[in-house]
C-alpha cells in the first residue's frame, strides 16, 4: 500500500484507488468508519467497489450487509441469539458504510433505511437492551419528534445518565461503544443524532440546541434514571452543541465533553476553505456538512457556518458545567485553535490532547472520557 496516498490530504476528490487504500489503512486500524465490520468481508466489499458515486458506492456496502441481516433472520429463527445479535450488528455496519456519510443519494437512503432495522434487531437482542424512545418536539422542520435510544446498566438503581450525539456521520446508532463502556461502568446512556443528522427534525442553525433540551428534560424527569447526575458528550462536530449547552444550562449539568467539535475558528471562511478535503476525511465532507446545515450552494455553507460561532454569539465568557475539551492534536477538520480559545473564556477547562487527526482516536481516548465522567458523576 503506498501510504503516501493515505496521509497527504489529496487536494480535490479522492479517486477510487486512493479511496480503497484509504480505507484498507483505517480498516487495518479500526478506526472510524472501518471499525465496525467483520475486516475479511469488509475487504471484499472494498475490492469490488467500482466507483464512489451514489449507487456503485451502495452496491457494494448493501450486498454485505444482506447477506448479515439474512443470516441473523435464521440464527433468531432457530434459537441462537447470540448469533443473531452478532450478526446483526454486522448487517447494521455494512448498511452503515452504505449510507455513509450521508443519504444523499436514494441507494444511500435506502441503505440508511436498512440500517435502522438491522440495528433496531440488534438493540432488541442487546445486552443490556439498546431501547428506542421518542419524544415530541414542536418546533421541527423536518418533523415533530425527537427519537433517541436508551441504555441502561444491568442491576443499578436509578443510574446516572450521559446524553449523547455524535457529528455530522456519526449517528445515534454510532455510539454503541460508548454506550458499551457506560453501562460497564454502571452509567445509563441516551444515544441521539447530531443537529441535521439522521432522524434530527431541524437543521444546524444558530439554535440548534433547542433539539436537545426536551430529550435532557425527558432524562431529568425519569424515574428510572438519576436526572440530577447528568453529562452530555458531543462527539466531532456535535461537540459544539455540548459546549453551547454547558454554558447554557450549568446548573443542569454535571459535565459536558466537547470530543473534536469546533466553537469559532473552525467556522471561519478561511478554515471552511482550508477543511474541504482533509486527509482525515474520507469524501463528501462538504456535501454532508451542508447537508446538516440545509445549505444548498457554497455561500449558504460558508455562511451557516459563519452564524454558529459561539464567540460570537457571546456566551463564552459565562459560567459554564465543567468542560472536557478532547482532541487530536493535528486535526484539520477541526483547528486546534478553538481549545485555545476555550481556555481563554470563562470557567476553566479540563484539555486532554492526543497523538493524531481528528477526535485523537487511539486506545486511550474513550477510557480517559469514561473516568472523567465518573469523577464528574460521583
């Protein structure tokens, strides 16, 4: 593999050769999005990839991905749940790579669709169980519910609770991990998608944050849950929408994690030009940020951008819940200089930067999230 084309950000779109060794490199490293799939299978599905636009690129993903949900059919069928829930969770990684990283095209929203069932199979064979819950929301766009799932430890009493989306890919189904380590660690668990993400019914606008405010009421009012032992996590972009809310609701929240997720440079002109391709980034960043944003041209996903700084909308220098700030610390999706600013504002922070791009993946990242929330939770 020349690994020269896996690190050098490519300056344009990537071409399928480019791609597929992209993704053999992260595949090798589980690393997002290649950490999900069964890495035999998930080689074949590459090797046979004839393009990157919409349909060759759902092909592929979706013949993987039947062939798991039909094999977790029969082992449910005959009894072997544990099978089942294995495959399952294969099928719903294929048909997750087949959307990826967004349904912008209808083979791609097919297989988003196909998706949501396997993983709602899943969930259902789940231990602990993985719960879809919704909510009303009134003031949805593109809907007038809120839909979440919900986790919670074996044998604990009222758990505490952590809510939390991921970014503008990485869905509500896409925080099984998390939600896997949380539970180990007697922590309930609210998984939900990102403003303009998934089954959101708003777009990224200014206020955004109204999207998460009924689902942490729905969490504080629970009697099942300990709403007053409370932390959000906002992973990749989504972490902009925790820092918002922890300077918004302090008194709310026991914590906030900003995982990767930008504040105000990163919504910069100059920085939106400079992220269009970054060498983290796998293709069509640009079309699914804007996508979140319901931007139809560059003007308007420059602009969108623009109208999310939250040093400009002047809440940085209030109080805020304890703040979490993770990151790699050469990420190009999401500049450094954002931490930086963060710690020049009002209450002080918690950093914890690690080797790498974006989010700092690596196998210390989510233990070191995991024992600052429990510290936060005690």
């Amino acid at each position: 593999m020349n690994v020269q084309n896996v690190t050098t950000d490519p300056g344009g779109p990537r071409s399928l050769e480019n791609a597929k060794a992209w993704m053999k490199d992260r595949l090798g490293k589980r690393v997002h999005p290649l950490g999900l799939t069964d890495p035999a299978e998930t080689i074949r599905a590459i090797d046979r990839l004839e393009g990157l636009d919409g349909a060759n690129w759902a092909k592929s993903w979706v013949a993987s991905g039947k062939e798991f949900l039909a094999n977790g059919r029969l082992a449910e069928e005959r009894g072997d749940l544990e099978a089942a829930r294995a495959a399952y969770y294969q099928a719903y990684g294929f048909f997750f790579l087949g959307r990826f990283p967004c349904p912008n095209h209808p083979h791609k929203l097919a297989s988003y669709e196909l998706e949501l069932e396997a993983y709602g199979n899943f969930g259902r064979l789940a231990e602990p169980p993985i719960e879809p819950v919704t909510v009303p929301f009134q003031e949805g766009t593109h809907g007038d519910r809120v839909r979440f799932y919900v986790r919670k430890p074996t044998d604990v009493a009222k758990p505490p609770v952590v809510i939390m989306w991921g970014g503008v890919d990485a869905w509500k189904e896409e925080m099984t991990e998390l939600s896997s380590q949380l539970a180990a660690a007697g922590i309930a668990s609210i998984a939900m998608d990102n403003v303009g993400t998934g089954e959101s019914p708003i777009k990224a606008k200014a206020d955004g944050e109204k999207q998460f405010l009924p689902v942490i009421e729905w969490a504080r009012q629970n009697e099942d849950l300990d709403g007053t032992r409370l932390v959000l996590i906002g992973r990749s972009f989504g972490g902009h929408w925790a820092t918002k809310l922890a300077h918004l609701i302090p008194d709310a929240l026991r914590g906030a994690v900003n995982w990767g997720g930008g504040v105000h440079y990163m919504f910069q002109r100059d920085w939106v030009e400079q992220s269009r391709y970054p060498d983290s980034y796998l293709m069509e960043l640009v079309e699914t940020r804007s996508r979140m944003l319901g931007a139809s041209n560059d003007e308007e996903y420059a602009e969108g951008f623009r109208i999310l700084s939250l040093l400009d909308q002047g809440i940085l220098d209030r109080p805020s819940a304890p703040l979490l700030l993770v990151n790699g610390k050469d990420d190009r999706q999401c500049p450094i200089a954002d931490i930086h600013l963060l710690l020049e504002h009002g209450s002080p922070k918690t950093v914890r930067l690690f080797p790498g791009g974006h989010m700092g993946f690596g196998p210390h990242t989510v233990p070191t999230i995991v024992r600052w929330i429990e510290q936060r939770l005690q």
